[in-house]
C-alpha cells in the first residue's frame, strides 16, 4: 500500500525526537501499512487491533497508545492510505471531542467527503 502525506508522520516523530518509543511503533505503523494491499476493515483490525473506523468512506483512526498518539487515515480501494491528520490525544479530544459525528463534520468541512 502507498502512503500518502507520510510526512505528517516524520514530522510528529521529529517533534518528538526523544520519544523512542513513539518513533518505532509510528515505524511499525508505516511498515504494516506498506507491507499490505487493498484489504477489509476486518482485515486491517487483524493487523492493526487500534485501528477504529470513524466513517464508511474508509477513514480510521489508530491509537499509539505509547504517546497517547491519534493519526486519522484514509483508505482508498485503489490501495493508498493517505494521513489526514495526526496528534496527541489532548488534541483528538480537542477537535474530534470523541465523538464520531463530529468527526464527519469535520471531515466535510476540511473536504475530504
């Protein structure tokens, strides 16, 4: 799989420089994405048990829990996951304030459906 705007990710592994944790399961999340193609959501539970689809049109959002670290992806059928958004979990509860209706809001606002 491709992934798109991956930089959002090394850029919240170079904030977090000293987190060595965060930077190797933010590793280990880019190579479990790459390493797989097109898949179902239960496929990608498999793979990934943090990976929580917050809407029908293949966004997920995945807790690394070693930062308390939210990233939201999109999973296109033609095989690319595109990072949409990524940060603490502070800011999820910020933006997102758990609750998935919010999240469609916000997805519609931003453009993404």
């Amino acid at each position: 799989m491709e992934i798109i705007a991956k930089a959002k990710l090394e850029k919240l592994k170079r904030k977090n420089r000293g987190n060595t944790a965060l930077g190797t399961a933010i590793d280990t999340l880019i190579e479990d994405l790459e390493q797989t193609s097109c898949l179902t959501f239960e496929q990608l539970k498999q793979i990934r048990p943090d990976a929580d689809l917050v809407h029908n049109d293949g966004f997920c959002f995945f807790d690394i829990h070693v930062h308390r670290t939210m990233i939201l992806i999109e999973f296109e059928d033609t095989g690319e996951a595109t990072i949409v958004w990524c940060g603490s979990h502070d800011e999820y509860e910020l933006t997102f304030k758990n609750n998935k209706n919010t999240i469609r809001k916000w997805l519609e606002k931003q453009g993404w459906i």
